[in-house]
C-alpha cells in the first residue's frame, strides 16, 4: 500500500480507531491480563498483527488464542470494509501495536527473531 493510500486509509479508519479492540481480553481467556503478560515478558507482538506466546503454559496459549482471534476478526472486516487485503491490514496494526509498546515491550524484529522493543 503505498503512502496515500496508506494515509486514506488511517483517516477512513480514525487512525485506526476500528483497531480500538486490539488488546482487550475478554476474561473467559484467561486470568491473566495482556498488559501483566507483557510486563511478565510472557508474550510477544508479531509483526502481522497477531500475539505470540514465549512460554509454553496454557493460561497464556489460551491468552493469545483468544486475543488473535478477536484481531483476526476486527481484520477481516476492516479488509473487507476497505477492500484491501488483510496482509495489508495486518502490517498496518502491526505498526500501530508497534508504536504504542513501551519500551522493554518484546517483539518479532524482521528475521522473526524476539527482542526487546
């Protein structure tokens, strides 16, 4: 997507305003909270877009099940809503996710390797 197109579409969006569900956590996912997982370095942000769990513990696979499949749904609509691919969308989330990290936040940089935001 090129730049203005880019732009056309944050401002179609409210800057994303429609990616506003990217980080919520219904409970039934788990008792844990996104932001507690993140402090705990317990998950990381992909750069499509999606949650990946570091750990292999099932209150945080469920964590990242749930949170990716609430994305995957804000994505498909926003595709369809601007009749783009989702691939595009999901780079643009994952900028977006990117952006708003603290830092410390962990990541997957290019060569899908987790580091330290």
């Amino acid at each position: 997507m090129n730049t203005l197109n880019r732009r056309r579409f944050l401002s179609a969006t409210g800057g994303l305003a429609a990616f506003s569900l990217i980080g919520t956590i219904p409970m039934a996912y788990a008792q844990m909270s996104l932001d507690q997982a993140r402090r705990e370095r317990l998950v990381g942000e992909q750069r499509d877009g999606l949650l990946g769990a570091l750990v292999n513990r099932q209150d945080i696979i469920q964590l990242v099940e749930g949170i990716n499949a609430d994305r995957m749904n804000a994505y498909r609509g926003i595709a369809q809503a601007e009749n783009i691919s989702i691939d595009q969308v999901q780079a643009i989330a994952a900028e977006k996710i990117f952006s708003r990290l603290p830092a410390g936040s962990i990541i997957m940089d290019a060569n899908g390797r987790w580091v330290e935001k």
